[in-house]
C-alpha cells in the first residue's frame, strides 16, 4: 500500500500545479478556524525537553553553558517525572540541551520517553562536537526506537562553512569537528537514524555568508533548515541579545532576501509558508503572527530538574514536578490566566519557527501573495507579447 501510495505521489509531483493545489486543500484541512486564547485545557501533544544545561560550546546566541547545573534528576527521579498523567497524550517528544551528548548514559534517559503510553516520534538536536560516545549512544537510541515503533530524527547544528561556524560557536576547530560527525551520520543514516538534517541559526556572524553554506549543503546533498536567532529564556539569550541579533537595516534586508530565496526554491508549502511568515515579520507587513505555534496550547516544555514551563521562548517556570503532579501546575488557575496573558502580549511579536496549526486567515495572506507571485510574471510577459503583436 505504501509502494501505491508513494508512486502516486511521485506522479502528482510530476504536475506542479496539481501538487501543490493538494497541498493547500491539505493546509487548510488542518488548518484552524479560531484563534488560540489559552484558556483551553487540553493535555500536552509535544515535550519540549533540555536534557541537560551543560554544554561544551559557547555560542553567541546563547547562555545555557551559564546556567545552574545542579539538581538535574538522575534516571530513576526522571522517569518519575514522565510517568506523570500531564504527559499521557504526548505524541512527540524533542531532545535539546544545553548539549545531549554530555549525557552520558543518555539512552537510559531516553527510555522512560518511550514508554509514554502515545510516544510516535522522538527527535535529537546536538552540536556535533563529540563523535565516538555520542553515536554510540545514538546507535542504541535508534534501536530503541524501532522496537517501540517510534520515528526518530537527529539534527546537527552547523551555521556556516569553516571559520564562520567557529566564529559563531566561539569554539576553535569547531566546524572540523561537526563535519566530521555529519559525514558519520550520514554515510550510515540506516545504524543513526530514520531522518537527518543539519539546522542554521541565522545572527549577525554568519548572515554574510548564507549562501556559502547552502551551497555546500547543497553540494553535500544535506537537508538543512534555517531559523533567525531570537530572544529565549530557557537559553538565557534574551540577556544578550545586542551580541548576536539582527537589527541592523542592511542585515535585515540581507535576512529578507536570503528568506525569499529558499521560499522560492522549496517545493513544500509547509516550508514556502514558514518563510513567508519570516518575511513578513521582518518587513513589519503585520502585527501579528502567522506561523501556528503548538506551545500555546499543545506544547510543554520540561527540563532534567522536572521544572515545567509552558514554551521555552518566553514562558516563566510554572512549577515543578518534585512539588505537584504536572496537572495541577498545568491546568492551575492562575497559570492558566498565566499563558492567555502571555498570548496575547506577546505570542503576537514572536518570530521563532515553531509551528503548529496555522490559522486559516493566516493561510489566507499566504495562498493570496504565492498566486499573485506564481502568476504576476507570467500575466506579464503575455501582456509584453501582445503588445509586440
């Protein structure tokens, strides 16, 4: 069945309009009709969770590696926080840090996240810094999660092509080092993993030099995504953002052109629709947000000290899991009136590519500008050429 489906796809793709009209009819499927207040009290679908605050990098759009460390659970205390009724919907589960493979017995901390009753994907970002260790462990991981049935996806953060990526990770020979793991990844994707890509943090060290790096992802054959580097509290970034941001006109406008680029290029719409949302917000077109985000009423955040937080972005911690049951610091009054502020003060001028279900009169803004974008030019050169007639 999934060989049929798989052909018939290929097929649809073949008749470009055709395809994605089917993408927009899915879109707007799933789409939401209302907005999101906050008010809802639904159980969490997605686990945000820092694994660690240790980290052996020093990027310039974060300040994790200078957060407490101690009081981080060890694997028994761990896996009691998971065995909260909070996370008894959770269906995906992302693993950050501070950085993962400092972890050392990580999969042992993996284990209890798939034995949440609805675990279906799990996912891994690292820097890469460690090689031996870190895939050993990734290895087990991914055996893990196929004995459970469970999707897993690994991410490695590069943010440019030699001294840039360094500048960026404030560490020497860091780019050598993550080549060196991605090379590894990718050269034996079937022992590491179902789905891999690289990620780029977007900050004023490396927005001159984008299209370097997509050219050699290019050239590697890599599936890499790119993100602007905001303000986050879990990482403490929102303490340093004249270090790392991007405020100036002309990187601001370098940003907007890079963005337009890869809308151009990408054939799916989910992607065309994130980095139309981007522009948008840097060109100031909208008050407010575009993209879906699922933290504001589907997501939640927990770090290895049970500490939890509505989204990492800009949530305070709510409570903690040695203290209450998840559920009453969730759903709790006050935390509740808590999140609806924080949406509407502040959801609105977030630019970080978090998704989730898109609004549908944000979809509208976007089917509108990509018809006028796909048909402007060709609406023109007919015009040219009567007019030549």
């Amino acid at each position: 069945m999934n060989a049929i489906f798989s052909r018939l796809k290929q097929r649809v793709k073949k008749h470009r309009s055709i395809y994605y009209l089917l993408q927009f009819l899915v879109m707007i499927w799933h789409s939401r009709w209302g907005k999101i207040t906050g008010k809802q009290k639904k159980f969490p679908h997605t686990i945000q969770l820092p694994i660690t605050n240790k980290c052996n990098s020093r990027c310039v759009m974060c300040k994790v590696w200078q957060k407490d460390c101690r009081g981080e659970a060890d694997v028994s205390e761990f896996s009691s926080f998971l065995k909260d009724s909070i996370f008894k919907e959770v269906t995906t589960v992302g693993v950050n840090g501070g950085e993962p493979a400092l972890v050392k017995n990580l999969p042992k901390y993996i284990e209890p996240i798939l034995k949440l009753p609805k675990i279906k994907a799990l996912n891994v970002i690292s820097n890469g810094f460690i090689q031996k260790s870190f895939l050993d462990n990734i290895k087990i991981i991914f055996q893990m999660c196929r004995a459970k049935n469970v999707s897993f996806h690994l991410s490695i953060s590069l943010d440019g092509v030699g001294q840039v990526h360094d500048q960026v990770r404030n560490i020497p020979n860091a780019f050598k080092r993550t080549l060196v793991t991605i090379e590894e990844i990718q050269n034996n994707l079937s022992l590491y993993c179902d789905t891999f890509n690289i990620g780029c943090t977007i900050v004023k060290q490396n927005i001159d030099n984008l299209i370097e790096l997509d050219a050699f992802a290019k050239k590697k054959n890599l599936d890499i995504e790119y993100r602007l580097g905001v303000p986050n509290k879990r990482i403490a970034s929102d303490k340093c953002t004249d270090e790392y941001a991007i405020t100036e006109r002309s990187h601001i406008q370098s940003a907007i052109e890079f963005f337009h680029y890869q809308m151009s290029i990408s054939k799916n719409l989910y992607e065309k629709f994130k980095y139309f949302s981007i522009i948008y917000s840097l060109e100031r077109k909208f008050s407010k947000r575009l993209l879906g985000c699922t933290w504001k009423d589907e997501g939640i955040t927990l770090d290895r000290s049970g500490n939890l937080y509505y989204c990492a972005v800009a949530s305070n911690c709510i409570g903690n899991l040695r203290d209450k049951s998840g559920e009453k610091i969730f759903f709790d009054t006050k935390n509740i009136q808590y999140r609806k502020d924080l949406i509407k003060t502040y959801c609105d001028a977030c630019i970080h590519d978090y998704t989730g279900r898109i609004e549908l009169k944000s979809l509208y803004y976007f089917i509108k500008e990509f018809i006028f974008n796909q048909y402007a030019l060709r609406y023109y050169q007919i015009m040219l050429n009567n007019k030549e007639l």
